[in-house]
C-alpha cells in the first residue's frame, strides 16, 4: 500500500521544491501517479525570533505543529528538506507525531556511497556552525568542511535576503561557484547544497565540484518510503532515532 507523505515546510520555495520532486521521482520509478501528499508550513516568521537566539526548543514547538497538523491529515511519515529546521527538531522534546526522513543521515549516505572524504558544507550560518553535518559525515568516515566566516556571511545573506524570497541572481551564483572552487582547491572532493533553496540557484552542471542536492536527496528518499522500495523511517526527533 502506498504511503501519506508528509511535507514538513520551514521556508515556502525549498518546500516546493521538495513536493515537486517526490512526484518526479515517483513518476521516474514508472510509478503511474505519484504518492498522496499533505504538506503543512507554518510561516517562517514564528521561528525566526527562535533561530537568532538559538533556542532551539522554541523552534522546536512550532515545527512539532506543523508534525501533530500532518499526523491528523493521515500522512504516515513525514520529511523535512530544511537542514537548519533539524537543529530544533534533535532538541530535547517529546517524541514527535510522526517519524521522520532524517535528512542529514541521507546526505551522509550519498557522500558515502559516491565515495567522497571531504566534503564542503554550504548553507545557512546555524547548519554550517551546527554539529549535525560533521557528526553524521564522521560516522562515515569523512571530513565536513566550513567555509571562513566570510563566506559564511555570504551565503547566509544570499539565503535569506534573496533565495528564501524566490530571487535567484546571476552574481550571487557566480560568488557560490568561485567559492565552490576554492573549496575544492582547499581539498574538497564534493560540495553539499545544505539549504533547501541553493539546489534553485545553482545546478550540478554550475559546480566545479559534485554536488549533493539534499532537497532532492529527500524528496527521492520519501518517494523510495511511501512506494514501499525502503523501509519506514523510525526518527521521531531528539534521541528517538
């Protein structure tokens, strides 16, 4: 039986971006219709307050909503392609209505798989400074680097004064690429696109080094679980992994 996708929204473009790539790769596994899907986005507004100040558990309240709100839709799992929104959700707190695609281990699976060590980790200033890329890529072996606190600003200016906007620039794409390039001058051997909407401005054929999309790693990983071709997800959130 197919399953209820839950789509889990913290920033409206990334999150459109998600559901439009589950029906994809449904569609691309010859699948005749794609998954029923429910998604539920709480504007970016309520949580912003809650990122600034780091307190994570505020940030985590909110997003549970958005989970209980998907649970009574009938979704049976949920996934979340916003990187930053899974700091709140490992932050201690109830096990969550439903189980979740845990989106960094997806993206650390892929590095693995690709064979890739050193991996450059792009996107917004609380996921390049958080603990979840270097923690999950280590458990496979490989180095998770952050860009100089310059480039940091960069791209976490571009994230929120354009891309959460819809507006895709051709200098602030130029200003990605020769970061990119100097990351793999630094030794990088891959490039992780860690923001929901850099994938929208940037495209594999963009980048000096290969990518890792993870919007759409977990668009394809939840069309994978609701077709029955993986195993239900078990994370429900903080230690309930």
């Amino acid at each position: 039986m197919v399953k209820h996708v839950g789509i889990l929204g913290h920033s409206w473009e990334g999150a459109s971006l998600c559901w439009r790539e589950v029906c994809r790769h449904s569609n691309r596994l010859g699948h005749p219709a794609h998954p029923d899907i429910t998604m539920d986005c709480i504007s970016f507004e309520h949580c912003m307050p809650a990122w600034e100040a780091g307190d994570h558990e505020a940030a985590r309240a909110v997003l549970a909503t958005s989970i209980d709100r998907l649970a009574r839709a009938g979704c049976d799992f949920f996934v979340c392609p916003d990187n930053t929104a899974h700091l709140a959700l490992e932050a201690p707190g109830d096990p969550l209505a439903l189980p979740g695609v845990h989106l960094v281990d997806v993206v650390a699976r892929a590095a693995e798989r690709a064979g890739h060590s050193r991996v450059g980790i792009l996107g917004t200033r609380f996921t390049m400074r958080g603990p979840l890329y270097p923690r999950e890529l280590a458990e496979w072996g490989i180095d998770a680097v952050i860009p100089s606190d310059e480039d940091q600003e960069m791209v976490h200016e571009a994230i929120f004064g354009e891309l959460v906007h819809g507006e895709f620039r051709e200098d602030t794409r130029r200003s990605f690429v020769d970061l990119i390039g100097r990351l793999g001058e630094s030794g990088c051997d891959a490039i992780a696109l860690v923001c929901t909407e850099i994938p929208l401005l940037l495209s594999p054929e963009d980048s000096p080094l290969p990518v890792l999309d993870s919007t759409r790693s977990s668009a394809r990983a939840a069309a994978e679980i609701a077709l029955g071709l993986e195993a239900m997800p078990t994370w429900r959130g903080s230690e309930f992994r």
